[in-house]
C-alpha cells in the first residue's frame, strides 16, 4: 500500500475527518496530515490512539464539545485556527468523523476562508457508515430501505426543529447523530407523525471501538432503554426496520 504523500504547509489548516473512532479506519492522508502538523486541534471524538499519530513535538489543544459543555465555544476555535495558521503553523483540526457531515466543518472553513488562509478538508468516514457496519447493520437494503436519511439530534437551541413529517416516511432509514440527549422528543414526533410505537431501533454507543456496544429496541421504547441501559454520548440512533437485522460480525475485524 502506498502512503499519502499530502504534507501540511506552513501557515495553513486541514480539517480532517478522524472517523468514528477506530484508528485503522484512518485514512492514509489523515494519517500524513496528523504526522506532519506542527499543532493538533482536536475535540472530545478523538480517540488517544488517534492523537498518539502526532508528533511528539506538536502542540495539542483540546477544544472538545460535549452536549452543553464545550471547552471553547466554537467562535473562539474558529479565531484560534485563524490565528495559528496566520503564525506560519501547520495545522491539524482533527474531527470525529467527516468534517462536513454533523463536523461543523463547514463553519470552519467560511471562517478560515474569510480570513484568507489556505485550508484544506480530508473527508473522513461519517459515524452514520462506520458505527452501523460495525454494528451489522445496513443502511440500506433493497426488502427495507430505499432511502437513507442522517439528521442531528441536537441543535444551537433548545428542542429539535426538524420536518417531522418527512422523517416519518415509511420505507427508509434515519440515523440521528447526538440524538441521546433529545430521545424522548425523536420518539415522540416521529410516532406523533406516523411511525409505529414497534417500529426497530438500534442504539449504537462508541462504535467501532473496542468499547462498542450495540442496543436493540423498539421506537415507543427507546428513551426506558436509553435510561435502562445507562447509554451515554456518543452514540448513533438508527431508526427503520434495518435495526432489526441480526448479524453476527466480528466489529473489531468485520472481514466478511
């Protein structure tokens, strides 16, 4: 296999997509990205195993964001990448993940952008596709989803505003990013707009890491099982009749 030959210039940024946790998930230009930043930025989804990739010369910020806890507000990450790169830094923004899919990557970006400094963004495996293969779980399948749909289920503000009613089509499978938190309202609206109390629902905390752990239930019973099972961020909700596909894979080593 031939390694990336990407190099961080002086003065710029890559946003980099770290995957959904797993190290060997990495791609090969994450990887070259990590190993030649002169500072890693990184959040709360980023594994010690990824981090452990960078130089031990590097400075490492943490700037992590958990549910209405962030260690730096994101305008102020936004002047910090800024202010690095304009220094002549090589900078790495390590995100769990894509960075443009729930990574605010594209915030980042106009920011950065707006300033005038040269950035770069190295797509990553989304938590949607990493978390349910790890799991055994196919997104979509041609007896029980002909659409595929990833929403956030935590926004700037209180409450989700969300179409309700087209999330609650039959037929395709939702994946709520963050949606731990706001359970109770997903199950609700969504069987409020249609969906049935039994339809399947897989719960799926630190995925494609050894401390995965996969939750089997229903949508009317889903927030008991979040409270039963003591499930905390991060973990993916994935809604539709998918969930209900058994498999047994090995998620360490998913080699079929």
């Amino acid at each position: 296999m031939t390694r990336s030959d990407f190099e961080l210039a002086a003065g710029s940024v890559a946003l980099v997509g770290c995957g959904p946790g797993a190290l060997d998930l990495l791609t090969l230009r994450a990887l070259r990205a990590i190993e030649t930043a002169d500072v890693v930025i990184y959040d709360n989804l980023v594994s010690a195993d990824i981090l452990a990739c960078a130089s031990e010369a590097a400075e490492k910020i943490y700037v992590g964001k958990k549910s209405s806890n962030h260690a730096l507000p994101q305008e102020e990450i936004n002047l910090l990448l800024v202010r690095l790169a304009k220094a002549g830094r090589k900078v790495a923004r390590l995100k769990g993940g894509d960075p443009f899919i729930f990574g605010r990557g594209g915030e980042e970006m106009e920011e950065l952008q707006a300033a005038g400094v040269p950035c770069t963004v190295i797509p990553g495996i989304t938590a949607a596709a990493g978390c349910a293969a790890a799991a055994g779980i196919p997104l979509t399948h041609r007896d029980h989803a002909q659409v595929l749909i990833l929403a956030t289920g935590h926004q700037k503000h209180p409450g989700l505003d969300l179409d309700w009613p087209l999330l609650a089509h039959k037929g395709q499978t939702l994946v709520f990013y963050m949606g731990v938190s706001n359970a109770k309202e997903i199950s609700t609206q969504l069987q409020t707009n249609g969906l049935s109390a039994d339809m399947p629902v897989a719960i799926v905390e630190r995925g494609t890491t050894s401390r995965q752990r996969v939750s089997r239930t229903t949508l009317g019973d889903l927030p008991k099982q979040i409270e039963k099972e003591a499930i905390h961020p991060p973990a993916l909700l994935i809604v539709g009749s998918v969930a209900s596909i058994e498999s047994n894979l090995n998620f360490a080593s998913s080699n079929c």
